[in-house]
C-alpha cells in the first residue's frame, strides 16, 4: 500500500490562521503535535510507503520519514497534483492533509476490503464534532484502475473548467465512479464508506476551534 498525503491544494478558507498552514495546526489534545506530523506518524505505523505532497519551497513539510514532493499550485485537483505518485504494483490510498485522522478511522482506510475505488467520508453533518456539512478525508483505488481514474479526472477538470458545475472535485469523482449526476449529493456504499467520528477536515478557522482535539478552551 501507498500512501499519500495531500497538502499543495489552496489555503484559501484557512486565511492564514494561526500563522501556519492548517495542516500544521497545532493538536492541542496530542501535546501541541502539527496535524500533519500526526497523520505522518498514523500512516507509518500503516507503511513504509509514505509521500506527502506540499506548497514549493516551504521546509515545513519536510518530515522524516517520507518522501516529499514539491507542486507549484497548478494541479486542477488533489488527484492531479498526486498523478505521478500512484502506484503501479499495490493499492494507492489518498489521504486529505488537513483532515485530522483517528485511529479507528484510519484502521478502516487500511483494511477496507476489495478491489475498487473507494472514498471514505461522511455523507453529512458531523455528531461528533458539528461540523454541518459532509466531507471526504480520504480515497484508494488499485492499478487497474488508473486508466478509469484519468477519465473520471478529465471529465470534472473539463466541468468545473466550463463552469457549469463547480462541486468540489472529490464529490464529483466520486459521482463519476457511481455513474450518478455529477451535481447531486448521493453516495452508493459499493463506492463510499461512511466514517461518522472524530475524523473531520479543518478547512475554516472555525472548524479548528470547535474539534476536540485543536479547540483551545
């Protein structure tokens, strides 16, 4: 298994909170740990087989332990920027690098069984931690299916290009997967694995101080 943590895509809800990006936001549950570093160390005890890809030039994402790769913002979506690193010979899982990960959760990621794409989620709002909308944390699929992947791809990179559906890309790959309108919130559990834990994505500043595990009051 590989696994990849992505961390080039756009701050651009984060606004600079805290001084770092939000995927090193201090865990204050975990000793003040970067969330990333976290995450590093959940994905090594899964794998030796462990990237992260991150904003040009910027050393803080420079961890022991993995290999990083350098992008230059230009990649349509997490997926694209991640094209070069799947994996010819074994699964591929992608992990969201501001999602704040537990155990339990990324226990499932690694053991889910079968060989199809898979996203592991939560369809929507979140009792654990009230974050009111749904999320995607992370996704896998297998060699073989590369090819349907890159079709998948190009199909939301040329609709949201047009402009005619702007969802974020990981919902509408997934609807592509599913054969399902591309615009319409719906999960098939062949393609989607509901996670409904302490597993959230910090996005906004306000998603950081209602976690459990980064709020710090």
């Amino acid at each position: 298994m590989r696994l990849i943590i992505a961390c080039a895509g756009s701050q651009t809800k984060w606004a600079g909170h805290l001084g770092v990006p939000s995927h090193l936001a201090p865990l204050t549950a975990h000793g003040g740990v970067p969330l990333l570093y976290r995450t590093i160390g959940q994905a090594r005890e899964l794998t030796a087989d462990v990237h992260v890809t991150a904003p040009a030039g910027d050393r803080r994402y420079r961890v022991p332990g993995t290999t990083l790769h350098e992008q230059d913002g230009s990649a349509p979506s997490e997926y694209a920027a991640t094209r070069a690193l799947w994996a010819t010979d074994v699964r591929t899982v992608l992990l969201l690098g501001d999602v704040y990960f537990s155990d339990a959760a990324m226990a499932r990621i690694a053991t889910s069984p079968g060989r199809r794409y898979r996203v592991f989620g939560r369809f929507g709002p979140s009792h654990q931690t009230g974050t009111p909308y749904g999320e995607i944390f992370a996704a896998s699929w297998w060699p073989e299916q590369h090819a349907q992947m890159d079709a998948h791809l190009d199909l939301v990179h040329r609709t949201r290009a047009a402009g005619t559906i702007t969802r974020p890309p990981g919902w509408m790959l997934l609807r592509a997967w599913q054969g399902t309108p591309l615009a319409k919130h719906r999960v098939d559990s062949r393609y989607f694995e509901e996670i409904d834990d302490l597993t959230d994505d910090i996005d906004f500043p306000a998603d950081y101080e209602r976690h459990p595990a980064t709020r710090r009051h």
